[in-house]
C-alpha cells in the first residue's frame, strides 16, 4: 500500500531524492492465486509499500473474510493491499489514487496479474481521484463495500476526516472490516473515537506507524453486541 508524493509523503528528513533501483520498488504478493509475483511500482517520492511484516499481520487477522468481498482501497499507491485481495480471492476491489502515474502503474499491474487468466476473473477497477471527491461521488451505492483499507497521508492529518465520510455517505456493510494506518503516537482506538459504532478489534505498532482492525457495527449496537 504504498503511496505517491500527490498521495502520501513520508520520506525521512535527510533523505535524497536519488533514484532507487527496480528491486527495491517491488511488492511481493503473500498468499494466494498470485503468491510470489512482484509487481515494480513507480520511483516517486513518498511512495512505499506497507511492510511484508505488516501485511502478513494484517491478513492474518482477516483470515477468510476476504473471500467473495467487495474491497477498496482508498489510498491505493502501490496496490499491495487491494493486489492482496485480488489473489486471495476478493469478489471485486476498487483502486483509488489521485496520482495518474500511480494509476497507469495499477493498471498495468492488473493486466500483469490477469493476463492468461481463462477462468472467471475478479472485478477491479482503478480510479484516478481523491479520497474525498470518490467518497463524495460514490455515496449511497447501491453495493457497500465490506472491506475498507485506510491509509491516508499522514501529514495530511484526515483520518478522522476520511473516516466520518465513510460512514456518513453509507459506503459501508452493516459489519464492514476497517484496516486503519497511522503516523500519529495517538492510539487510533482514540483517534477514531468520535465513531463510537466502530469496534476495534487489533491494534499494533511497527516503528512509527500504528495499524489496526476495526468491525463497522449497526449505528446504536453497543460494542459488546
């Protein structure tokens, strides 16, 4: 899941802007009818997947609730998450970025995956757009999405934001899956307190960034139904 200067920035201070070599923009796919492939995402400032280690915690936690699920990864960047639910069975998942390069990349990676592929094919589609213009567009669909994964800039400080459209536009299953990252030394249980029918279920930290799982319980349903 990694992301573009336009989508994320977290180039360490100090860092140059020189060009890093193909190996070391790759996403490798964990598990799945794609396990093993890598896909070579764009050098741009800023863009970096989510950790192996990370995702490997992440789709632990998930387990078989990927299956047949409608996806969306709203932060798209290098794709690894939705790419993830692609091979591990995803019904349909939605890509969105606001970087062009970002999504002639995505695209790309799509027609890799897919090429040769005779058999029924998961539906992706990629859009070219912010958060926030998608969330606002797309309100009130008639086919909510069951698994959400939500990485925004950090230094764009719209968790919350983003969040709060999520659930206000009706974008969301009654017991829709939240995968939530952040920069903050704030726990995102907190963070995301002001959404009280949204249920934490793991929460972690690797370095500076804290990840966690959040259930979208029915709006009045107390946590412990």
């Amino acid at each position: 899941m990694a992301r573009s200067t336009k989508s994320k920035s977290r180039r360490p201070a100090g860092t140059t802007s020189e060009a890093r070599p193909a190996s070391a923009r790759q996403v490798r796919i964990i598990a799945g009818e794609f396990r093993g492939r890598r896909l070579t995402f764009p050098d741009l400032p800023g863009l970096r997947p989510t950790a192996d280690r990370v995702r490997e915690t992440l789709f632990n936690w998930l387990q078989a609730d990927v299956v047949a699920e409608h996806c969306l990864d709203l932060f798209a960047g290098s794709g690894a998450c939705g790419f993830e639910c692609l091979s591990r069975g995803a019904s349909t998942v939605t890509f969105v970025d606001r970087s062009s390069e970002v999504c002639r990349y995505l695209q790309t990676g799509l027609r890799q995956l897919l090429e040769g592929q005779s058999d029924h094919q998961p539906s992706a589609q990629i859009h070219n757009v912010s958060a926030q213009d998608f969330l606002q567009r797309n309100a009130d669909q008639s086919s909510p999405y069951g698994l959400v994964f939500l990485d925004p800039p950090f230094a764009d400080d719209c968790l919350l934001e983003i969040s709060q459209q999520l659930e206000t536009g009706g974008l969301l299953k009654e017991k829709a899956l939240i995968y939530v990252e952040s920069g903050s030394s704030i726990p995102l249980v907190s963070q995301l307190a002001p959404l009280s029918n949204w249920q934490v279920l793991k929460e972690k930290k690797a370095g500076a960034v804290r990840f966690a799982l959040f259930r979208r319980l029915a709006t009045g349903t107390s946590d412990s139904a």
